[in-house]
C-alpha cells in the first residue's frame, strides 16, 4: 500500500520507455525535498511520477535506471547518472537487478547549470563519491561536506552524454515509434515504416530532425541501445541481444555498444533475471 506523498514503486506493464501519466496535478505525487539514499529494486520495478523542490543525481550501482518526462527518457548503466532539476515531474525503472542511489541537492546548488535534464558520464571516483554520499544519508559531519564538495566539483566536470529517447508529438512520428519500440530487430527503411504508417519519407526524416534533434539512424541506434541495455540487465546473452535488437552481427552490437558506454556489454550481463515485480513504497 502506498503511503500518502510518498512515490510509489510498481511493477511495469511493458517494457517501451515508460510513458508519464499526469491528466492532472492533484495525480502527481510531490515530495518537496529530493531524497539522498541508497535502495534495491528488482528487475521491472518502477517509482510513478513525482516531482521534487529539490534538483536529483540519479545513479545505477547495478542494472540499468530509467528516468522518463512527458520530454522523454534518459537511461543509464553503470557509468551513467541522470540529472533530474527540480521541479520536474518524473518516474523511474529499474531494468535488472537496480542498486539506486539518489542524490538531492537543494534548488539553490545547481553545479551544471541546466534546467533540463541530462545523463552525464561517471568515472571511478564520481561512482566512488556517489555511493559513499549516499551510504550514510544521515551523517550531518564535517568529512560528509567535504565530499558533497568534492562530488559537485566531479559533476560539473563530467561530460554530457546523448543517451535519451525524447517522446514524439507528432502522430506520424509517434506511430514510426512504436513500431520500433516494439519490435527493436525490425530492419525497414524509413521510407518503407513511412509506407506502413501513412506518412512520406521527407517528412519523417524532417519530424525526426525537429522534434528529436537528430537523423533517424542516429535515433534507432538510441533505441536499440536502450532496449540492449534492458535485455542484457535481464540476463539475456550477448548474441540474443544483437540479434532482437537489429544488428547484424554480435561484433557489431559489441562495437557500437562499448564505444557509447566504454566497456563490452559481456560486462553488463547479470546472472539471471528477477522473479515477477512487487509492490513497494518509497520511504
């Protein structure tokens, strides 16, 4: 049973990015100060949509985070965290086995200087500093500000990484979406989606450019990679992944993914996937 203010964590219906549902304010859950802790959930477990007063670091220990926006959703593995600004109404979801780590900074202290969010790259001593910060969320002493100092100081100097699905408008683009949301593998031109979804080719490519900010090769590599990640959280082996993600080969998935996270996704891999998500309540 959820309690009352608090972010709830349910168990997801599908695995597409996951879409924000707010027809009205009073739905959005509001918990004023951004929590800084460190909790497991299991492998489809999500927190619905909430906002905060507070700017939040959200970062996966293990497994992947999804954080979604009605702008989109940003994801990250290991080496990722997701910036979350105040003010933001969003949900999250664990893909695999997720060690969480959360990090609230007051609205005031925004080290980035972004009012949007943004998934930024973590190297060993920001993941260091995060999960120590966020070990003993209690702790008011001297050293524990000292490394708030020190974390801020990595955040600012950690680069900014294109990790994001953004959420179409455009009925046109929205249907060529989900059709490859919900199947990754598909291989079809954009012309040949474009045919399938009653919209022309240069129309798409132009939707693409506007609403997303990029070519729709570059935003089907975004999805496969997204969907890549969740599989492989889930226990999937490497070669499944490729193949129901639409590469052509492992070597090519394998290439494709090291260089946008820095290490083989035979790393990534965990040992299994969860059993059937529960229904849990943010403390």
């Amino acid at each position: 049973m959820a309690m009352r203010g608090h972010p709830s964590i349910v168990g997801p219906a599908a695995h597409g990015p996951l879409p924000i549902i707010c027809p009205t304010v009073s739905n959005i859950r509001h918990t004023p100060t951004a929590p800084t802790r460190a909790r497991h959930l299991a492998a489809g477990q999500r927190i619905d949509a909430h906002r905060h007063d507070d700017h939040q670091i959200v970062y996966a220990g293990s497994g992947v985070v999804a954080v979604t926006t009605d702008a989109g959703t940003w994801f990250a593995p290991g080496t990722r965290a997701i910036w979350v600004p105040a003010g933001t109404v969003h949900a999250h979801r664990a893909h695999g086995r997720l060690d969480l780590h959360l990090v609230g900074l007051p609205a005031d202290d925004n080290p980035l200087g972004l009012d949007v969010p943004v998934v930024l790259a973590v190297g060993p001593l920001l993941r260091e500093l995060i999960l120590a910060y966020t070990r003993e969320p209690d702790d008011p002493g001297p050293e524990r500000r000292r490394l708030l100092a020190v974390l801020r100081d990595q955040l600012r100097a950690s680069p900014q990484q294109p990790l994001r699905l953004p959420t179409p408008t455009d009925p046109r683009l929205a249907a060529v979406c989900a059709l490859l949301h919900a199947d990754p593998a598909d291989t079809r031109t954009l012309a040949a989606l474009g045919a399938a979804t009653g919209a022309g080719e240069r129309t798409l490519s132009r939707l693409f450019r506007d609403e997303f900010g990029m070519t729709f090769p570059q935003w089907r590599t975004q999805s496969r990679l997204y969907h890549a990640l969740r599989m492989l959280a889930d226990g999937l082996p490497v070669t499944t992944v490729a193949h129901r993600c639409g590469w052509s080969s492992a070597s090519a998935f394998i290439d494709v993914f090291r260089r946008s996270f820095g290490y083989t996704p035979g790393s990534h891999r965990r040992r299994g996937p969860a059993g059937p998500p529960t229904v849990l309540t943010v403390e």
